[in-house]
C-alpha cells in the first residue's frame, strides 16, 4: 500500500496527460498499480491538515526538514489575491529531485494539486495553500538574501534532529556535485587528479549559516571559498554527504 501523497502525485500527473508508463516509471510505482490508481479515480482524497495549526500525529518531521531545505534554496512563497503558492524551481536535468519535491509538498497539502510548470531547462513544482505561510514564516517582502531569514525554535529543533534531510533540500536544490581536474608535474610526466566537490551557492547569508551549522552538526567539513559559496571537498567529507543526502538526479 503506498501512502497517499504518492498516489496523489499519480493521479494529479495522470490528469495532466502523463501516461501511465511515465508515471510509473517517474515513481517507481508498477504500471500495474498506476492503472488500478487510474481507474479509480473516484478515491476521496483526505483533505489537507495543517501540523502548525492543527497538530499532526506524527508531525512528519524529516520531510519537513528536507522541504524547508528547499523552500530555503530555491522555492519561494508568493501571495496574491488571497491565494499562497509555493514554488520550488528545479533543475529539468533532475526528475528524481522534481519528484522528490512533488511529494514533498504533496505529503503536506495532502488534498491540494501539485503542478509542474515548464520553463526553460526547469521545471517549477508548485502548489497552492494557505498554510504554507504556517509553515515556512520566514516569508516576508522582498528578496531572501535582502531580509533576514532566521528560524524560529520549532524549525531549529527539526533541522537539528534531522540534519542530513535539511542539507537534502539545501544541496539538491541550491547546490551542485563538482568533478575537479587537477594536473601535476609527477616524476615521468603529469599527472591528473580529479576529486569530487559540493558547493553550496547562495545569497543570503543567513541561508550560508545555516548550511554550515547544519554541516557541523553532520561532522562535515567546510570552508568558505566565496562570499556566497560553502565548498566541502575533503574526501571524508564529500563521502560523508554522498551518504548523507544521495548525488544529484
Ligand atoms: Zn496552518
């Protein structure tokens, strides 16, 4: 039996056009079940239940994490005409990671749709819902790197309990997984080297502190290698986050 936001991404994606092997395969999901899902389309969904402002049992800590990881990389909440939509803007390069988000959002608004919007070489997971204020406060006017973002004492005490899903959203969503060559006079000749890095870019620098906080907490190290980039590329440490968060995909 999977659980409900999986079949909700399903059916939302079949309603769109998506075949039934697409959805499948995107999910992972046998067509067999997809079709079933199809079929049924009369399933009443559970309607949406906000953990902030109804509690939630159990409160759905580690996907939390991860989503506010990507809410702070590259989502953002926009308010207009008393609807709240959030949107987290991904790499079309990346199908894993849409369906990671779409679920994401999916395992929270639970009887909302969520859309993916095509855009050159991205997709935008989006989703519509007034709670998402409730649990993202750190929306405000303006840009983020251009307000302070500061979490408040429940949001900290998730990120701390969870910090490999936090870096998840973080790294997956505002982060890449670099190869880097280096040649060097060796006895014979030159040599190439090539070691994999992650880099971390953003603006703000509130977003930069706690991406570094959260990769001590993990016993990762880092360093600073720009005013909006955190590099980890000892190869403790990038073995350390391959397992933590899973490469880019
Ligand atoms: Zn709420």
């Amino acid at each position: 039996m999977y659980p409900e936001p999986v079949r909700a991404v399903a059916r939302n994606s079949l309603s769109r056009g998506a075949s039934v092997s697409e959805v499948s395969r995107a999910l992972g999901v046998a067509r067999s079940t997809v079709r079933d899902w199809r079929d049924r389309r009369a399933d009443v969904r559970s309607p949406s239940t906000c953990a902030r402002c109804f509690g939630a049992s159990p409160w759905p800590a580690p996907d939390y994490a991860a989503l506010l990881g990507f809410y702070l990389g590259d989502g953002c909440l926009s308010t207009h005409d008393n609807k709240v939509v959030l949107r987290v803007t991904c790499d079309a390069k990346h199908p894993a990671i849409v369906g990671d988000v779409s679920l994401l959002m999916a395992r929270f608004a639970r009887d909302r749709s969520v859309f993916h919007v095509q855009a050159p070489g991205c997709i935008v997971v989006q989703c519509g819902w007034k709670h998402w204020l409730c649990l993202f406060p750190q929306h405000g006017p303006g840009r983020k790197h251009e307000r302070r973002i500061e979490l408040e004492d429940w949001q900290s005490e998730i990120v701390d309990t969870h910090p490999a899903e936090f870096l998840r959203g973080l790294f997956h969503s505002d982060g890449c997984r670099l190869i880097n060559t280096v040649r060097r006079a060796a006895a014979g000749g030159v040599k190439i080297y090539s070691y994999p890095r992650w880099q971390f870019s953003n603006r703000s620098e509130d977003i930069l502190g706690l991406c570094s906080t959260t990769l001590d907490r993990l016993g990762v190290s880092w360093r600073r290698s720009s005013k909006v980039h955190i590099s980890v590329s000892r190869r403790d440490g990038v073995a350390a986050l391959d397992e933590a968060i899973g490469l880019k995909a």
